[in-house]
C-alpha cells in the first residue's frame, strides 16, 4: 500500500495505474496530506464489488428469515415459486 500526493499522481499516471495493477495494491492519492482517492487494479474492484453484493444477499435473506420468524410466515415452496413463475 502506497500513497502519493494528486500531483505527483497527475505527473506520473501510467506509473500509478502500473503499481496498483501489478502489485494488485491499491495507490492512495492524498490532498493535504489526506487520502481522498484510491486507484486499484481493475480485476481486484470487480472481485470487491461482486463480494460486497454477495454480502448484501446474505444480509437481505438474514432479514427476511428474521421477519418471517417474528410474523411467523411460513416460507414458500420452491415448487409453488416455480409455478407460479411459469418455470414448472
């Protein structure tokens, strides 16, 4: 992890862009001395976004299992989900 200044990122950027992708580390770009930016390789973004809407299912099926406990609604059968999509 590295950090570095937005004008010295500015005058360097293939260098910057270069870093984060082959050290698979992201480059921190700082503004009076605080982080304001991040450049990270491609690869490792969609890996971090695909992983963050992973979580948010877990969370969201968590909270629905959680509701359906406290009204006491019995879940429905995948088969009668099926049917009732067309999908049977």
């Amino acid at each position: 992890m590295s950090e570095m200044s937005l004008s010295d990122a500015r005058a360097r950027l293939a260098d910057v862009v270069d870093q984060a992708r082959i050290e698979h580390d992201p480059v921190y770009l700082t503004r009076r001395g605080r982080r304001v930016a991040a450049v990270v390789d491609a690869g490792h973004l969609e890996q971090l976004i695909e992983a963050s809407e992973d979580l948010a299912d877990l969370q969201a099926v968590a909270a629905a299992r959680a509701g359906m406990r406290e009204t006491g609604e019995a879940p429905i059968p995948w088969a009668q989900v099926k049917a009732d999509l067309g999908m049977a």
